[in-house]
C-alpha cells in the first residue's frame, strides 16, 4: 500500500514526517541544466531514470533536451510511459515471454529500445514483435562488455554477428551498440577513469570497423555514466550518453577526484533523506529513525550534511546511530538531520515520495513512480 506523502505543498520543512525523501529543489534544477549544458554537438543525453524512477523528473529532462530516459526494468518501462515519457530505453537484457510481451505491447505508444546480447533472445524479442501491429518497431542495441564483466557480448566478431541477425528480424531496428562500463564510474582517480573509457573505445571501434565492412551503420554508441560521461564526450564515438546519479549526487559519487586530486564538485547534493533524532541519552550518541529501510548502504554509510563533527556509524531495519567527535554536540531528540545518501538509486527505490524544497518550505510532493518495480 502507498503510503500517503510526508508533507504537502506549502509545509514548512520542520513539519515534514520523517523519514522522508528530499529534494533540495535549486540544486537538482542546477544539476540537470548544467548536464544539458555540457553536451557538445552531436552528443545527446538519454539519462538514466533508474536513478530516479519518476516520470515527473524524466520529463523535466526531456524538456532540457533529453532524447528520453534509460530505465533497467520492463516494469520501469511501463510506468514511465504510463507517466507520459514517450521514449523509453531499457539498458538491460529482457529475457521471457511475460516480460517481453509487455515490452513489445509499449511499441505501441512509446519508441522503445532494448538491449541483447544472445542470439535465442533475438529470436524471442521477433517473436513478441510479431504479436503487435504491423507498423510497430522495436529499437534493438547490440551490448558490448567493454570491460565491466557483467552483461554484453564479446566486442568485435561476436557482437558483429548479433548485429547482423538484428537486422535481419522483421520488426527488428538495429540502433547500435551499447557500451557501458559500470566500474569505470567509481574508479577514484580521473586518470583511472579515462584509461578504463579508453579501452571501452578500442572495443567500440573493433566492432563498428567490422560492421562498417559489411554495411551495418551504427547510429548509437551508448553508455557513460555520471563518474565517467566527460571521457565519452571527449572520445568522439560515443552519442548518447546515459549519466542518472549526476541528477542528485550521492555521498559515494563524492569520493570521486578530478583531474588535480580534488574531490570531484560538478554536480551538488540534491538528494537527502530528512531523519530525527528519536533516542539520545549519553552525551555524543544519537539515534535517527532512519535505518536500512530508509537509506541504502551498499556504497558505503550517509553522511550527515552540513555537520562536520557527527557521523552516521551504524544502521539496523530503523535506527540509525550518530556519533559525534570530540565532545562535539549531538542533535537533541526531537531534532532533524540531513543525510546524504551513500547510493541514490536504492534509497530512493525504499521511499513512495519526493519531497521537493526550496527555501526551507516544501514545494512540491511527486511520487516514486517506478518504486519496487522490479520485474
Ligand atoms: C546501463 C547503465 N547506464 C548508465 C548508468 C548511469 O550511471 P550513473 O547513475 O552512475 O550516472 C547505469 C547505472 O548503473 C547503468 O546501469
């Protein structure tokens, strides 16, 4: 069941019930402007929604000049076209009749892409296209591992030949390749990041010099994520570019250095999760009520924003626990902090609604519109 949202229009922050998801309004506005500002000629940006799992937010994207969203769900797919996002592209292998006929059926109202990197899996997306009208096309992108050893096929040979059984399939449209390197984007350093974006190229390059011999035109290079989407830019063969986190900036993502050592400062903190302190009785310990149920950890604990000297050292189901340094203050009970989430996909995926702010008075209230689809 939804539960019904933790503030409404107009509400001042300190009202808002807790634990609630929050969106510092200004800067989220900062970040998408500031991407759309950073593609060059020939660059477009599809951003993943998996981040955000909102139609809202996807087509305020869209409205800065996205071409559409990425999400990795069919289920995502569809309630994001459902939301009115009109091109939707699962960055993801689809695999079974259920899923795929669901995914076919949203040829219907939206462009939909899709990836594949299995020949039977080919043959199967066919056979769900051949259930929908005649004029309905399915967008197939040919995965490649560029070196993130979870899914894509081989580069060159192997992936040529996938491409060539696309487009052979009726209602099949060869759209290109997809190219993403996930581990890329936590590398720390800027010089690992650029090495690894380098070697995704060479295997990029492998494959289209193959499928260029035979005639096959690659529209799409896809991929790039928020730690790495300037070395795609900057490479010259990649198009679309997939960046979601750069949207909210999670605390892990702030671990990532530039070019002079510097943690990386593009894109700001948008994205919080508002906890209070329910438990406080020896000095330098709080409890929040925020726990693994409110705030992922998997990229490491939140950190608590603006409050240098308190840190965020242990989470259970519902509590988390706060510890300060030095003596320093803890937050009484009944006091609010903000935490920076250490990953914002998951967190946001635990939350029904965003609660967007903007001068310490809540604006607007939008729903998780994908939350826990999964299938
Ligand atoms: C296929 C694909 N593209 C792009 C991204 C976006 O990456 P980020 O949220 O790190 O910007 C992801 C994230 O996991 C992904 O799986």
């Amino acid at each position: 069941m939804v539960q019904p949202p933790p503030a409404r229009p107009g509400d001042a922050v300190e009202d808002i019930d807790t634990p609630a998801l929050i969106i510092d309004l200004d800067a989220f506005e900062h970040n998408l402007s500031l991407m759309a500002s950073r593609l060059p000629d020939g660059v477009r940006l599809r951003p993943h929604a998996k981040t955000h799992k909102s139609a809202e937010i996807s087509l305020r994207q869209m409205a800065l000049g996205a071409v559409g969203v990425c999400c990795q769900k069919t289920s995502e797919a569809q309630a994001l076209v459902d939301g009115g996002v009109d091109n939707v592209m699962v960055s993801n292998q689809v695999v079974g009749a259920k899923k795929l006929a669901r995914l076919a059926g949203l040829t219907e109202r939206a462009t939909i892409s899709v990836c594949v990197d299995d020949a039977s899996n080919i043959d199967a997306i066919a056979d769900a296209m051949a259930n929908e009208s005649p004029n309905n096309q399915i967008n197939v992108f040919v995965e490649i591992d560029v070196g993130n050893s979870r899914c894509g096929v081989a580069p060159g040979e192997p992936a040529a030949a996938l491409a060539r059984k696309v487009v052979a399939a009726p209602r099949l449209n060869f759209a290109g390749l997809q190219a993403y390197h996930g581990s890329a984007q936590h590398m720390r350093t800027a010089n690992e990041r650029r090495h690894a974006i380098e070697a995704a190229v060479a295997a990029v390059e492998k494959t289209t010099g193959i499928l260029s011999a035979d005639g096959i035109n690659c529209d799409t290079i896809a991929g790039a994520g928020t730690g790495s989407f300037e070395n795609e830019i900057s490479s010259g063969v990649y198009n679309e570019l997939q960046a979601g986190s750069y949207a909210f900036m999670d605390a892990d993502y702030a671990r990532n250095l530039d070019e002079s050592g510097e943690p990386v400062s593009t894109f700001k903190h948008a994205l919080f999760v508002m906890a209070t302190v329910i438990s406080s009785t020896r000095p330098g310990h709080a409890v929040l009520d925020a726990g693994h149920k409110s705030v992922a950890v998997d990229s490491g604990l939140p950190t608590v924003w603006q409050a240098e000297s308190i840190s965020y050292t242990g989470a259970s189901d519902e509590h988390g626990v706060l510890a300060a340094d030095n003596d320093a203050p803890t937050p009484g009970v009944g006091a609010t902090v903000m935490l920076v989430p250490g990953h914002c996909d998951p967190t946001v995926n635990l939350h029904d609604w965003y609660v967007g702010v903007r001068n310490d008075v809540v604006e607007v209230v939008w729903p998780v519109t994908a939350r826990g689809a999964v299938f």
